[in-house]
C-alpha cells in the first residue's frame, strides 16, 4: 500500500507543524469547504480520501470522494465544471481543508444548475427556506 | 422523544423545497461551515446534532456538538468567544450549513489562540504547510 500522506501527531505538532498530516476519520476522509476564489463565497461541501486528496495536488483540479456512489469523483468530468485550485487551507487539527477554487462552468457548480450548492437562506424566525439566488 | 426537525425527503422536496430537512448522518450530524459576517472569510468547521441546530435557532448564539467531547457545545461558553448567527444557509441536500457569524472575541475563535482555525496554507508544490495568519 501507498502511503500518500504522513499520520496525524500529537496537538503541538498537528497544530503547529509545517508536516501536512490530513487527519482522516473512520471513514477515511476530510471535509472540504470549496468557496469561489473571485468573491470568496461557499460554493459546495465535500469530502476527501487520501487518494482524492493527491489526485488534486498533483493535478491541480478538485478531486473528491463521493460518499453516495463510493468512488474518487472528478468534480466536472461529466459537466464541464472543472475547478481549478489556487489555494488550500487546513485547519488547526487538520481534519478539514479549504480549497478556494476557479469553476470553468460556474453555472454547474450544484448539481441543480446553480452557482452554488448554497442557494437557500433559513429564515430564522419561522425555519423556512428562502431563496437566496435563482 | 421530541421532534425538532422535519425528516429528508426525495431529491426534488429536499432540494426545492421550502421546508427545512436536515439530513443529519448516521452519527445524527450535519457538517457546519463557519464564516465571518464582516470579512466573507472561512473561519471553523464544526458539526451540529439536532439539538444543537435547535439551540442555535432558539438563541441566536452558535451551538455544536463536540465530537471530542460527545457533548452539546456552546461555541465561547468558556473563552467567551461566542459567536452571534447573522444568516444561515443551507446546501442542495440539505446535510450541511453554511453560518455567517459575528465574533464576541474574535482573537479566541480558534483554541489555538487565532482568529480563524485555518491559519496556514498549504503548499501546492511540496505538500508543506506555511503559516498565512500569525
């Protein structure tokens, strides 16, 4: 087996190391925020094997797991909506990283034909959904 | 047992719907994404159980449920860093949220003492990690 990433440490060194050691969980994946590198707004939430991880930083284009279908995903293969990388943060322990992405096809970021996966805003008041873009 | 919240519901309803459904998973959480009001900056990943969304809803003020912990957590109960919700967005199937939140000490938002958890970049060419905030 391929080891593609070092294993998490102990708080001080996955907190302040400079080893990128992606703490993935029982089922062997991060999270992943992707938010839009032009206006910084959330675009998606997704996880990440090992194996989608280093797909994406050797290519340079977002590879994710898909938990529904239980298989590496392309993000765009089929639609076009490629997203190309230009920044990841992890965060303190690891377990989460945040891809700040450029989408060749904006308009198929979601899967419903919208520029975001974020596309309803709750009303605080009375829980409903409100939408927040066409 | 009470019933805070609706049950998910086929794609088309969950997606188009207007009624709130979270799709809470196995372990009964949805992934929340945490963003600052002021800046549009990313700045924690946490997971909410239903009682914490509820609470959250109720009080305005950020709940998670600490995996760590596997208790309900009052985001800054301690440090004093709450965190007052000013929208919440919700993704296309409904298993994650998006929180734009305001910071009582914004410097404690993350237990590393930062005002982000994602204090470092990687980087994309040798896999290292490098500070981005101090």
């Amino acid at each position: 087996m391929v080891v593609l990433f070092e294993s998490p440490a102990g708080p001080s060194e996955q907190e302040e190391g400079e080893t990128f050691r992606p703490r993935f969980d029982a089922s062997g994946l991060v999270t992943a925020v992707v938010t839009d590198h032009a206006t910084g707004g959330p675009l998606m939430v997704a996880h990440m094997n090992a194996e989608a991880l280093d797909r994406t930083l050797e290519t340079g284009i977002a590879h994710y797991w898909s938990r529904s279908r239980q298989s590496l995903w392309k993000k765009g293969e089929t639609s076009g909506a490629l997203q190309s990388v230009r920044a990841i943060h992890v965060d303190c322990d690891q377990d989460a990283v945040w891809l700040s992405v450029t989408c060749a096809k904006p308009d198929d970021t979601c899967h419903t034909g919208r520029t975001t996966c974020f596309y309803r805003k709750l009303d605080l008041q009375n829980r409903k959904l409100i939408p927040s873009i066409s």
